[in-house]
C-alpha cells in the first residue's frame, strides 16, 4: 500500500498539470512569446553582427582585413579606381575580426541577418553592394 | 419517439412534406428498399464528413493547446487563427510522393492503412452522438466497439511487418503488447457499468443516466464507479497511444514506430485514424461515465441540438484533458507499461468488478 | 615537494627528467617504462587520467598524459618520446578506462600506435583514412572520399570523379 | 524456439542522437546487449585548423566546438594563451568574462535538460527553456553582437566593454529565471512517471566515473565533489562564494536534479557577480594592442592585439565547462600560430562511460541515460 502510495498517488503528475495548465491559461507572467518572424522582427542590437558595409571614404584598400579572415572570405578587389573589400558571405563566420583589425574603422557590421540567396554566386558581395557613404564622393 | 438517425432523416422529410411523395414514387417502382438504401448512405456519409471535420479540427486543436502550454501561437497563417492549416497539411501529404520501400511487401504495406481507417470510423456506428442521434443503436453496441478497436492491433502489426524496417516491427510489437493488456482492463471496467445497466446498448447505457440526486448532481456513472473511470480512461489513453503511452510511435525511441516508412497519403491515413480514435474513445468516457449527451432540456430548441452540443462539450473536455496530459508528462517505458497494465490495472478493475457486482446483487445499486 | 619529483624518486630508472609545464610538474619517461610510470602515478593518487596528446615535432614524437588528483588536488604530466619512423608506446586502458578513446583518437589522427589495446581503430576518420592529418607531413592537398559500401563499411578513395559533387 | 539477435543502427539520423551520433546496438528484444558508439560524422578537423590559423583567428573556431555553449570555449583557448605568454587581465574582464560564462551554463543546462525531456517525450520542457534561452541569447547580442558563436573573449581582455541597459536586463533575466526554475521543478521533479524513467538507470559508480574520465555534472551526479572552479580556481572564482552540487544517488535522475541545482548557483553566482563589478571601464590589457590608426578610440575594443605571438613552450589549461572538464593543450614555437592545439572536450570523454553504462537496459533507458550525458556533437567529434 505504501508503494502505491508513494508511486501512484500521481501528487507529482497532479502538479505537473497545475503547471501547465497556468500556461494554457495564462495565469501569473506566462504570456507567449512567439514572434511571427515574416510579419514581425525582433530589433537587432546595435551590435549585431550581420553583413558587412564599408565606409568607401576611410577604407584605404591594405588588405589588412583580408590577411585576418579565418575562412579568406574577404577578397580585395578594384573597384572606381580604388580597392576595396569583396566579402564571399557563404564563407563568413560572422566573427567580426575584419572589423577589429580594420586600422581606419572603415569596416562595419550591420544589423542585416536575412542574407539567404538563391545562387552561390549572389552570396558575394562586392564593393558595389558593400559600400556606403556613396553619396559623399560625388 | 425517434430512436435512431435514419428515423430521424424520415421524421425531417415528413416534416417538409417530402417523404410521403418520395415513398410513393419509389413504391410505384416496387423498389423501397432504395429509398431506404439512400437514406442509410445520407446518414453514413452525413456521419463520415462530420468525423473527418472533426478529426481536421482536432489536428489543429492539438496544435494549439500544445502551443498554448508552451508559450507559443501555433498555425496561425492559414485561415483565421491558422484553422484552415489541416487542410493544408491534408493537400501537402497527397501532394506527396508515395513511397513503398524496395524490400517492402507490398500488398500489404499498402493494405495496412486502410485496416487502421476503417474500424476507426465503424466506431462511431452505435455511439450516441444525442437524442436520437446514433446511426443503429445496436443492442451489442459496447461488446461491438470494444471488438472493433481491436482490429487496429492487427493492422499496426501488418503495417509494422510489412515495411520491413526494424524500428517499424518494433514499434508494431510494442504496440500489440500494449493493446492487449490494456484491452482487458478496458472491457472489465467497462463491464462494471453493464453490470449497473443490464444492457450493452450504448443508449440504454446514456438513458440510465439520465436523473439527477437531489435533482442537482447528475446521476452519472463517474460518482458511482470513481475508479472503473480512472481505469478505464488511463485504459482507453493506452489504447490510443497517446503519451504516456505513445509506444506505437514513441518518436524519440523509435524514430516514429509501425508508420516510419509510410509516407504521402498512407501516412495520412494513420493520422486520421489516430484522431478518430482519439474522438470516439472520447466519445465513449463521455457515454459510459459521464452521462453521454444527457443535460438540461431547454424549451424552443430541439432536444437533439441541445444532445449534441451537450455531448460535444463533454467529449472535448476529455480530448482536451487527453492533450493537456500529453503536453506534460514524459513517456513510461514499455515494461513499466505492461506492469502497471497487468500487475495494478488488471487486478483493480477485477476488484471493481466484483464490488459492484457485489452491490448490484445486494441491490444497493440499480 | 612535487608529485613528478615524488615519481623521480620512486622509480629513479623510468623518470628521464622533470620540468615545470606552466605551474604544472612534468616529467618525461622513459618509453618501455610507460607503463610502469603509470601504475606507480595511479598508486600516488592520480586518478584522474586528463588527456593524452599526441605531437608531431618532424623529427619526434612526444606523448603527453595529464593527471590529476581527487584527493590531493594535483596535476602531473607525463611526456614519453619516441621515434619518428615507427611511433609505438604502451596502452594505459588497463589503468583506465577512459584511455581507451583518448588513445584511439591519437592514433586516429596522429598515428601513434598503443600497444596492448584492446580495439585499436579509427574513431573519428573513417576506417581506411589516408594519413593521420595531425602529422606535419599530412599531404593536405590530395582529397579523399569516402562512400558506403554495400556492408555498411567506409570506403575511402582519392577518385571523386564518379561521384556526384555539387560544382 | 529459435531467437536471433537483432542489430539496430541508432543514428546517425535519429530523433534523440542529439545529432549526428551513432549508435550500434546489438539488441535482444528489447535488451541492449551492446552498444558501440560511432563518431566522427561531424568530424571537421579543428585541432589541423588550430594549426593553420593563427591565435587570433581560431578563437572563432572554438566557438563551433560546444554550440550551445561556447563561451567557456572562447575562454578555454584564451586562459591557454594568457597562462603560455602571462598575460594579465583587468579585473573587470574577468567579470564580464564569468558573467558570460556563467550565463552559458544556464543557457547549456536548459538545453541539456530541455533536450533530455523532449527524448522522454515530453516536449514542453524544451520550449519552455527555448524560451529562457532566448532572452539569454538576446543578451549575448546585446553584448557581443551575435547570439550563438561569440568570438567575444580574446587574450588580454575581452571584445567590447558591456553596453549600457545590459546590467538591468541581466538583473531581469535572474529574476525571470529564478520564477522558470521553480516551474521546471514543478513540472518534471516530481513526476512520477519521470522518476521510473530516470531513478536507476544508467548508474555508474563514482569509481567508474573517474576511471572513465567523466567529468562536469556526470561526474558531480555520482557523488565526487569535484569542480574546478573550486580546486583550480581561475579567473576570479576564488573571491566568489558558490557551492558545488553534489548527487550521491550516480544514477540519471541525480545528473539531471545536478543540473537543476547548479542553474541556481549559476543565478547566485551572476547576481554577486553584477553586485560586485569594478566600475573602471578598462576591459582589455593595454600591453598586448595597438591602439587604432585613426587616434580616436573605436567602438570596438580598442587595445587588441593584431598580430599575438605568445613565447615558445606549452601549456595544458583546463576550466569547468558546462558539460565537464574542457582543456586546451597549446604548444607554441613563438610564431604568429599554434605548433599543436590539442582539445580535451568534455563531451568526448563522457561519451566514453555509454558503452559501460547500458548493457542490459532497454532503448528508453539507453536514451534517458544519454540525455543525462548530455553531449553536443560538435564537442565530440571537433
């Protein structure tokens, strides 16, 4: 009787169902949390580590960034008569070292996540699509 | 007094004034029986759309009240509230390619899923759904359903057999093991209600309980057999197999049981049984303990709606206590399972039975 | 005093030299000593059996085992070198278990044989892996591809033309 | 009657390997005869990798080891470098440092003990810590920039200072927790049916267990208490008052109530730790960086070191992981890389003690024992 006592009297399954039930209804701060990604977006962190951007009036083109890669997903191309950084975006770690060793803060990370492409060949960015401040050279 | 669904259809059609010129027509061709013949499909059919519907809703229904528990939305893009998302999934699994493993046996691999589907929806033949509404109250109705659900054993094992696949016949032993020993406590505590009513038709059974003491509390065979319920609901989640007791597919284990190879329509098809299963058992603690579609008469509304719906609130608070369960507790473990079946469960609903036939026989209980 | 000290003293044969390995005692034996070293370390309370590492230094190889001690909360490490040609030291899973794993994974990757282990296959690499990639001489450059037989056994092969490879 | 043996392939695709693991049983009905654990599927050749990159650039590599905690990774590594070249750190470094590990550990526990009810069957938990995790990880980002892989603990300090807002919302999150625990506790503890599961199985003695290697909560659930921030402590665990969780019972219910327990010394630790925290905002060891050409100090850490030669020797150091033991074996011949990196990973070793531990069980207990290992692939194959 004791056993079944201790094993069946289910106080630990009457519990559990307390429990969840609180979630079901919303009892004490148990609301949900989902978000509906497509329809809404959680805020980034000014941090976040997303896609690459250059600041084309401070890169100065040494490659230093290049040399730091850990995947040599950074390629130093020519572009408008001036080098900069082309990042292959399917081989990047997102681990930012480009942006540490940069000597003139050019590189940054931004806040953009949703970098899936249809092509291998759409996942590197150019200059073209990494630079900004464009407006301040012409 | 309408005691079934097809005198029902003919009671409605006598009402719209229809039914006296359909017979004579019919008659005039010395065919009546096909009258009769139609009216039974109408009925069937009106009874099979009605459980797949239901059996769509409860697809979504688990969804959402696992959601619910876990602080999440669940479907919510299909329709509104995500309610049209079975019918989505239903287009996405035909949708799919069927795939018969190459060194499965083929005829039946196939065969197997529709052996689970169709005693799952002969199940609903004799259940009381409301007043008058039950397509043949059968005076075996109790002894047919219980023979029916034990048809699915059979065909798990044939599906589990038939794909060839190691982790499929496990599944389908497992399954076996625990639909026979679950079986037996189901019909004993089932017994101990026929042992209050005296007969094994299921309206009998729902008419027994149709008073009231003190003409407050429900005169429902839940106060009378408080331990034949507890048994036979744990019994009857056994048999479905849902968690706790999910061996069949026990997904961590098993990769997803008898059903791992089945893909497409088939699996489909396995789903669907398992919801209709869920219904019906449902349906049956309703009819058998707690007062079936028995409930306050209203006036202006007629005593079948009223049934109906009183029936169906009854049934979705089993279903939706079966998924709360579910969404709480973990898995026993099989041996454990056939111990509590066998060595607790059996002994119990012995122990019932001979109480109460003890008492019926004192005629303390009627 | 420290436990690699202590062993100098026990087994003065065995222990070659002793050293600092950053703030932990180290000493290096003699390779048929291991596993006499070892059974005396285990009997000086070292219980638990760390890591075992194995180094390529192109010419040598040396084996480092880091022990540590439950009851005295000490660390000690052993370094056994041995040749470049034929790298062979005694297997410790008779002291512990967990030596088992440890030195098939260098084995697997480094290609130091143990001698008297029970069961002394590649863990990680596939069975007929070319090269153990943790040598200095390991060729990078060739590629190897390994496919499944009709047993279910590995099968490694450097010809990848047969098999379909996204571009 | 004639009985065959049956051979089952668990994995290396199943619901409850955590992965890609595999597992070969030679079954008996439903009676494991013998289990031959096999690894390598996610085998990506770290260690050759640390030999190729230099310091600076595998730190985000050990990141990829332990995914669901890699933060104690990043420092594991960082502490070998920092003990090889002696390398001093400020003290609000270090604080920041075990905050974040400290954080990690709760974060790894949910997901070991999540994961280990989802393979019970029981697939509330999982989200539910799902759901604590993120507000974790939401923290991460705030502070490091990405959620999972960090690459935030470097030699000599740490990535960026702690942003403004991160302290509130880490006071928010202990609390929050604190509340989730005592749900948790609800729900599972007391289950009967997860005490049949779990009470008996997979027991190993605390004896075996050292013989094994095992280490972390495994080892912690079979009685030795041992943990190395107390015997070795690194960083700044001396100065912080914390007790080990300890289990006597060696079985599977005791390496997952170890895990409940230390979720609560973890908030303990975090809540002294953000009490205590030095207000100089100095994060990194200005010895071993340059600063930025442009003069101003940047956003980002100022004074890291660009190109990091530690002097030739080599080190073995070794820090409490959440899933155990995790050691670094760095030699360096004073170039800009790594001669060797050798990993003593956590879950590898734990791995170890399966064989042993569920002959004679069933396949429900072989998952309810391993789901109390708690290993993530990545850490055993490397």
């Amino acid at each position: 009787m004791a056993w079944i006592s201790k094993n069946w009297a289910m106080s630990g399954i009457i519990a559990g169902l307390i429990v969840t039930l609180k979630h079901v209804l919303h009892i004490g701060n148990r609301p949900t949390v989902t978000v509906q990604y497509p329809y809404e977006r959680m805020k980034v962190s000014p941090r976040f580590r997303g896609l690459h951007a250059v600041d084309e009036n401070a890169c100065i083109g040494c490659g230093i960034c290049e040399i730091n890669c850990p995947n040599s997903t950074i390629q130093i191309v020519k572009y408008n008569t001036k080098w900069y950084p082309q990042v292959n975006i399917g081989m990047c770690l997102f681990c930012g070292l480009c942006v540490d060793v940069c000597p003139m803060n050019a590189m940054k990370m931004t806040g953009n996540y949703e970098l899936a492409d249809y092509t291998r060949e759409s996942l590197v960015y150019g200059p073209d699509r990494l630079l900004f401040n464009k407006e301040v050279k012409q | 007094m309408i005691a079934n669904a097809y005198e029902l259809i003919v009671y409605i059609l006598t009402l719209f004034r229809v039914y006296e010129p359909l017979l004579n027509v019919f008659q005039a061709l010395g065919a009546e029986y096909v009258l009769r013949i139609i009216i039974v499909l109408v009925e069937i059919a009106v009874l099979f759309v009605f459980v797949l519907l239901t059996v769509m809703f409860l697809t979504w229904m688990e969804r959402k009240v696992v959601a619910m528990v876990q602080s999440r939305y669940g479907p919510m893009v299909t329709g509104p509230r995500g309610l049209l998302q079975p019918v989505m999934d239903g287009v996405k699994l035909i949708g799919k390619e069927d795939i018969i493993p190459a060194k499965a046996d083929r005829w039946i691999f196939t065969l197997a899923p529709f052996i689970v589907f169709i005693p799952a929806l002969l199940v609903f033949i004799p259940l009381p759904f409301g007043e008058s509404l039950i397509i043949s109250d059968l005076r075996v109705g109790l002894l047919y359903i219980i023979a029916i659900s034990a048809i699915s054993p059979i065909a798990i094992l044939l599906a589990g057999w038939a794909s060839n696949n190691k982790y499929s016949l496990m599944g389908a032993m497992r399954a076996v093991a625990q639909d026979i020993s679950y079986t037996i406590p189901l019909a004993l505590a089932a017994i101990a209600v026929v042992l209050l009513t005296g007969s094994l038709s299921m309206v009998d059974i729902v008419n027994a309980q149709g008073g009231a003491w003190f003409g407050v509390i429900p005169q429902w065979f839940i106060f009378i057999q408080p331990l034949g319920f507890i048994l036979f609901l744990i019994a009857s989640i056994a048999e479905m197999g849902r968690i706790p007791f999910d061996f069949q597919e026990s997904e961590s284990e098993l990769v997803a049981g008898f059903f791992t190879e089945y893909s497409g329509m088939k699996f489909a098809m396995f789903f669907l049984a398992e919801y209709a299963h869920l219904f019906a058992v449902s349906g049956i603690v309703v009819t058998l303990f707690l007062g079936g579609w028995t409930g306050p008469v209203l006036p202006f509304i007629p005593v079948q709606i009223t049934s109906l719906v009183y029936f169906l609130i009854k049934t979705y608070a089993v279903i939706f206590f079966a998924m709360w369960l579910r969404d709480t507790v973990p898995r026993v473990r099989i041996d454990q399972l056939l111990n509590l079946g066998w060595k607790i469960m059996v002994p119990l609903a012995l122990l019932n039975l001979l109480v109460t036939g003890f008492l019926v026989t004192a005629g303390v209980m009627v | 005093m420290n436990p690699a000290e202590e062993l100098k003293q026990k087994l003065p044969s065995a222990v070659v030299s002793i050293g600092i390995q950053v703030n932990k005692p180290m000493a290096v034996i003699k390779k048929e000593e291991l596993l006499n070293a070892a059974q005396k370390v285990k009997e000086m309370g070292f219980d638990h059996l760390s890591v075992i590492t194995g180094i390529d230094y192109m010419d040598h190889f040396e084996v480092v085992y880091n022990f540590f001690s439950y009851a005295k909360k000490q660390n000690l490490a052993l370094k056994v070198i041995t040749d470049h040609e034929d790298p062979e030291v005694d297997s410790l899973t008779s002291l512990w278990k967990g030596a088992d794993w440890l030195e098939r994974e260098t084995y697997d990757l480094v290609g130091i044989k143990f001698i008297g282990h029970p069961n002394l296959v590649r863990i990680l690499l596939p069975d007929g892996w070319i090269g153990h990639p943790l040598r200095k001489d390991y060729d990078m450059d060739t590629e190897q591809f390994v496919t499944i037989g009709e047993g279910g056994e590995d099968i490694v092969s450097t010809d990848g033309s047969n098999l379909l490879r996204r571009k | 009657m004639e009985t065959d043996e049956l051979i089952i392939n668990m994995g290396p695709v199943h619901p409850s390997t955590h992965g890609v693991l595999r597992f070969k049983l030679r079954m008996d009905g439903e009676i494991i005869k013998e289990c031959t654990p096999v690894l390598g599927y996610l085998h990506r050749g770290t260690e050759k990798l640390g030999e190729m990159k230099t310091y600076l650039q595998f730190i985000p590599y050990t990141d990829r080891l332990d995914y669901i905690s890699a933060m104690p990774n990043n420092y594991a590594f960082v502490k070998a470098v920092e003990e090889l070249a002696g390398i001093e750190v400020p003290l609000r470094a270090e604080y920041i440092r075990v905050i974040t590990m400290e954080l990690n550990r709760v974060v790894n526990h949910l997901v070991s003990i999540g994961s280990l009810l989802m393979d019970l069957g029981a697939a509330t938990m999982i989200m539910w810590g799902f759901r604590e995790r993120e507000n974790a990880l939401q923290l991460y980002e705030m502070l490091c920039g990405a959620r999972m892989t960090f690459n935030y603990i470097k030699p000599g300090g740490v990535r960026e200072d702690i942003p403004e807002g991160f302290i509130p919302k880490l006071n928010e999150f202990i609390k929050d927790m604190e509340k989730r625990i005592e749900d948790y506790e609800q729900l599972i503890n007391t289950n009967e049916i997860f005490m049949m599961r779990m009470k008996n199985i997979g027991v190993i003695s605390a004896e075996d267990a050292i013989n094994y290697g095992m280490t972390g909560p495994t080892l912690r659930g079979s009685g030795v208490n041992y943990d190395l921030r107390k015997v070795e402590p690194y960083s700044i665990y001396r100065d912080i008052d914390f007790k080990v969780c300890v289990r006597r019972e060696c079985d599977s219910y005791a390496r997952y109530m170890v895990r409940i327990d230390e979720m609560k010394e973890c908030l303990y630790i975090l809540r002294q730790v953000v009490d205590t925290m030095p207000e100089a905002k100095i994060v990194s060891n200005p010895k071993y960086g340059i600063a930025p050409m442009t003069g101003a100090p940047s956003a980002v850490m100022p004074y890291f070191p660009r190109i990091f030669t530690p002097p030739a020797g080599e080190v073995y150091s070794r820090i409490e992981a959440p899933k155990g033991e995790l050691g670094f074996y760095v030699v360096s011949d004073g170039t800009t890389k790594p001669y060797r990196v050798k990993i003593r990973s956590p879950s590898f070793c734990n791995l170890t003690a399966i064989p042993g531990m569920v002959v004679g069980l069933k396949i429900p207990d072989l998952i309810a024992a391993f789901g109390t290992i708690d290993v993530v692939l990545g850490d055993v194959d490397r």
